[in-house]
C-alpha cells in the first residue's frame, strides 16, 4: 500500500509525520541505488508501516532502510519546507530529491553520525534536510538510513517562516537545560572542596556524565565540541550510558549509606551493576545487539528498590531519590517507545521530555543532598547543646564542690589545732613512758643476752644430734645385712634432687673424664647434676652408665628396689617389691632383671671384696655400654 500524499499549505507551521506518511523498503543486502529503488520492482515493496504492523524503526542493524515521502505542495506555496529527524544516531543517512532542471534525475545528500559533522546540510544539531519549493507538484522524496543501532524514523516537516523560531526555541531551552546542568554541577564541586563530603564529588560525576549523554544524544556534542571526530561522537554515545549508570549507582550507594543500613543488598547491587556493566561494554563493542536498554533497567530497578528500603529504614532523604527516579522512569517511557518502535506520545515534546526529566532529578538530588548535610548540621548542633547542658551541669557540680572543699578545709583547720594540743600533751605522756619502757629494756637485753648464749649451744646441739643421726642412717644403709623400709630410705633419700646428688657424687668421686674425648674438665649444665665437657661440648647426666639410665620410674623407688635386691642378695620376690614400691609387676620384674644382672656382673669382677656397700651395684659398666651403642 503506497503512502498517504503530504498537504502542506502556508498556514502550517510543522507537521509531524505519522506512519501513513511515508512507506517503508528493506534492504537486507545494502546495495540497491536510488536507480534501483525508483523501479517498479521495487517501488511494489515499499509498504506502509500502518498497514505492515512493522515498527518505525531500524529492526535490522545490518540492513539499509529505504523511506519515501510523497509531497504536495499548494499552487501559492513560495517557501521552501524542511524535513527533520529527530534521532542524531544514524550512522549514515543519504536524501534524495528530485533535481530542479531534469524530470526523473534526483540530487543526493549524504550525512550521518559516522560522518564529520561538516556533511550536514545546515548546521543543526539534527539531520536536516531541505524540500524546496514546488507550487502546485507532487514530489517523490527518498530518504536511505543505515544505522549499527535501533534507531527511530521519527521525523517532523518544518516550513521556512517557522524553522528559524522553532531552532532558536530548541537551541534556547537547550541553554537552560546545559546551564542548570552546569551550575549544579560547579555548585556541588565547590561544597565538595568545602565540606568533604565524598556524596558531593559522586553527584558531581553523575551530573557530568549525565551532561554527556544528553550532548551525545541531542546532537550539541557533535555540533560544538567534537565535530571532526565521528569515532569519538560513536565511543561517547556507547560509553555515556554505561559511565552514566556507574556513577549513579556510587552516589545512590553513598548516599542511601546501603554499606552500612542495607549489607546484603548493597553486595547484590554490586554485582548486579557490575555484570551489567560488563554486558553493556560487550554488547556495544561485539554483538550490537540493540537490546542493550533492558539491560539498564535491572540495576535502576534495584536502586530504586534499595532507596525504598532506606526510606523504610529510616532515611527521610531517600524519598527525593524516589521521587527524581520515578521522573526520569517516566521518561524512558517515551525512549524505549521510540527505541522498540511503539506509538506512545511521539512528538516533540516527549522527545526532549528526558531532558526536562533530568534536569528536576539534578535539581532534586541537589536538593537532597542539602537535606542531608542539613540534617547532619541539625544532629550535630543537638548534639552540641546536650554537650553544653551537660557542661553547664558540670561546672554547677564543680561550684558546689569548690563550696564543699572549702569547708572541708575550715573543718580541717579547726581539727588541726585541736590535735596539735592533743599531740603535745600526749607526747609530754609518752615521753614519760618511753623512759619507764627504756629502763625495762635494758633489762630485757641484759637476760636476752644471756638466752642468746643458750639457744645457741641449743642448737649446736641439735645439728650434731641431726648429722650424727643421718650419719647413723646412711651407714646403716650401707650394711649389707641391714634392712631399711621405704620410710626410713626416703628420709636419707627423699627426692630426685638428693638421688641424683649422690649418684654424681658417686660416679665423679675420682674425677671427671669426658666419654667422648677423654677430656679431664667440665662445667654445669642445664640439667641438674649433669657435667658438660669443656672442649667437645657433650653433656652427661649424672645417670647416665649407671643402672638408672633411661628409668621409667622414681628415680628414689629405684634406688630402694637396688638397696633391696642387694641386702637380700637377689632373693627377693618380685611381687613384693611390687607391692613396696607401689609399681607394676612388669615393671618391677624387668628392673629386677637389670639389677640381678648387674649383681651377678659385680660378683664377678675383679676388684670384688665380700660384703662391699650396695652402692658398688649402681656404676655399671654395661650400662656405659648401653649408652654407647645407642
């Protein structure tokens, strides 16, 4: 179905074009000319997009797109009209029109974003393109876009007494939308420099990116700051979004404070931007999907979840950031509209409708963060009064201790006198004592003196008694024939300590000789009782070669079990001794065994003599042996 016929007349000013305006032709291969277009085949598959049920927009980034636009122009008209699209990411956009001095030759005008900005036709931020004056004809006009993006086919007819007023409008507002943006972007880097406030610096950078979205997505940026860099224009149009969705989720997270009210949230909402993150750069450089826009959508969802969540929470501020999200929302509204295709309020008013949307959320978000410092400079400044009311506090209870102090000093005064007159009259008392007891004492010292002299031949006494009584004890240990129990051995013997005296004493009775070197010196060890050779530094305790080395028990039980074995010549039961020294029965037996064998040795040795001390037992020689080979 061809497209409807455009009537234009002088009265009009603009008229936007709806879908039955103009017909649609896909060109999947991209290399049909206007030569090829204009040809019955060809011109048969153009097609309405009302009556297609096809979207207006690019669905293919692949493909070409073909649109016609059929115009009719009043027999009076004498000004030129002008065809505007609206969205400035088309990569490449070629007009045809039909040439003024030969019937069916067109005229071609190429531009587009992938172009320098110096192909445009006039310089505006958006493609425009010029209809010139045909009074009375009906004029075929073909338009080819390619785009590497979902773009729209809105477009919107201007005459030529109404395109100056219309720019000069667009390009003021546009002012004061670039303006704010900017006031508040220098106002809130100044009260960052100021306060420190790190919520300041991230609004800032949100602002900013924010700024270069809209001067990507209006065309200014191009127009004005890069006109000669197509590559930069594409890489800024792909990065803003992703740079724009970053930096407000670091001012929403620093500003809900989700680190702190809402931990397990703010570890989902990083995850989630970041992945996005990842997916958008991915889509944008590889797959060119045209679908990136959802994938927007889950982490501002989740902003907007995680300010509810601390509204709820308690942070009244968070509401502004609802309330500035839900404008912006209802924005995008209009942009995936445009984006998916939709007819949903197309015109121009909701194409510039997000800017007027981010502007309010600026101005909002700036709103509330003054709200916030407000709120902390009004908890700040109650704090401060309670610390006042409790100074105030304290200094009344210092006063009142002052006053307390001093009359405790009056008091105190008055007491002093008081035991000063005490004090001499009872000093002049013991004075008079002190000579009484001074008399005394020199008796006492005089019959101390002589009770001195007793103690004293007392205790001689008894030291004698004592070391002839353990002299007594430890001779008759030393008879063979005598039997001693346990009791009484323990008092000569009674801990490790002494055992290991007397074995030392015992075993270097005739001098130390080292066992390793043969040297003749030696000084203490860490062990007690041990001796450490003063040349090959070799330690030997003082058990070692005797029959004690390596004992799993007492060292003075084993000492007895020998004293034992020995007074009875090696009849002794081994449960008995068992049994006195409190040991196992395996234990006692293989002790026996080693004592027994050491007897048998000692009666056999040379410089054996008949009832030798039980002592003569202990030094071993195979012990030595033992220790050697181990």
């Amino acid at each position: 179905m061809p497209e409807d016929t455009v009537k234009v007349s002088p009265a009009q000013q603009e008229l936007f074009l709806t879908d039955n305006l103009y017909s649609v032709l896909e060109d999947p291969s991209g290399l049909l000319s206007i030569r090829d277009i204009r040809s019955p085949e060809c011109d048969r598959r153009f097609k309405q997009l009302s009556s297609s049920n096809q979207p207006p927009n690019i669905q293919h980034v692949n493909s070409a797109y073909w649109l016609r636009l059929t115009l009719r122009q009043p027999p009076t008209q004498a000004e030129a009209w002008y065809l505007e699209l609206y969205d400035s990411h088309t990569s490449r956009a070629v007009f045809y029109r039909p040439s003024a001095g030969s019937t069916g030759a067109y005229d071609s005008v190429a531009t587009g974003a992938a172009e320098s900005f110096a192909t445009r036709p006039h310089p505006y931020k958006n493609f425009l393109f010029d209809l010139p004056p045909r009074p009375g004809q009906t004029v075929t006009y073909y338009l080819r876009l390619h785009s590497d993006t979902r773009t729209s086919f809105r477009a919107m007819l201007h005459s030529g007494p109404g395109l100056i007023p219309e720019l000069s409008l667009q390009y003021w507002l546009l002012g004061v939308f670039y303006g704010v943006l900017t006031i508040m972007l220098v106002y809130n880097l100044f009260l960052f420099f100021f306060i420190k406030d790190w919520s300041h610096l991230y609004y800032v950078l949100y602002v900013f990116s924010g700024t270069l979205l809209f001067l990507s997505e209006d065309g200014l940026g191009f127009q004005y700051f890069w006109p000669s860099s197509p590559q930069l224009n594409h890489f800024i149009s792909a990065a803003a979004p992703v740079l724009l969705l970053l930096t407000f989720a670091i001012y929403a997270r620093s500003f809900l404070e989700t680190a702190t009210r809402l931990p397990g949230l703010d570890r989902v909402g990083r995850w989630v931007v970041g992945i996005s993150t990842a997916l958008l750069v991915i889509d944008s450089a590889l797959i060119h999907s045209g679908f990136s826009f959802w994938l927007y959508l889950i982490p501002y969802c989740l902003i907007y979840y995680a300010a509810m969540k601390s509204w709820h929470t308690g942070l009244k501020q968070a509401s502004y950031i609802l309330l500035a999200h839900a404008l912006v929302g209802g924005s995008l509204v209009f942009l995936i509209s445009r984006k998916l295709g939709i007819e949903f309020i197309n015109n121009a008013y909701t194409v510039y409708s997000l800017n007027a949307a981010f502007v309010l959320e600026v101005v909002i978000l700036s709103y509330a963060l003054s709200e916030k410092i407000k709120g902390i400079l009004d908890t700040t400044l109650l704090t401060q009064r309670r610390l006042l009311k409790q100074l105030r506090k304290k200094h009344q209870a210092q006063d009142q201790l002052v006053e307390q102090l001093q009359e405790n000093q009056t008091l105190k005064d008055q007491l002093n006198t008081e035991l000063e007159a005490l004090v001499t009259r009872r000093t002049e008392e013991l004075r008079q004592q002190n000579d009484t007891v001074a008399a005394q004492n020199r008796e006492l010292l005089e019959a101390n003196g002589l009770l001195a002299l007793q103690s004293a031949a007392i205790e001689k006494l008894n030291s004698e008694l004592s070391r002839d009584l353990h002299a007594v004890k430890a001779a008759r240990i030393q008879e063979p024939t005598k039997e001693v129990d346990f009791g009484e051995f323990s008092q000569i013997y009674p801990d490790k300590d002494a055992c290991l005296s007397y074995l030392a004493d015992l075993k270097w009775a005739h001098g130390y000789q080292c066992r390793k070197c043969g040297h003749e010196k030696s000084c203490d060890a860490r062990e007690p009782y041990a001796r450490r050779c003063t040349r090959c530094r070799y330690v030997e305790s003082a058990t070692a070669g005797t029959l004690l080395q390596k004992c799993k028990f007492s060292i003075v039980k084993a000492l007895y079990a020998v004293f034992l074995l020995h007074a009875h010549k090696g009849n002794y039961s081994v449960s008995e001794l068992a049994r006195v020294l409190e040991l196992r029965q395996a234990t006692s037996w293989a002790f026996a065994q080693k004592v027994l064998a050491a007897l048998q040795r000692r009666r056999h040795a040379v410089n054996y003599q008949d009832g030798e001390p039980w002592t003569f037992v202990l030094l071993d020689a195979v012990a030595e042996l033992e220790e050697a080979e181990s």
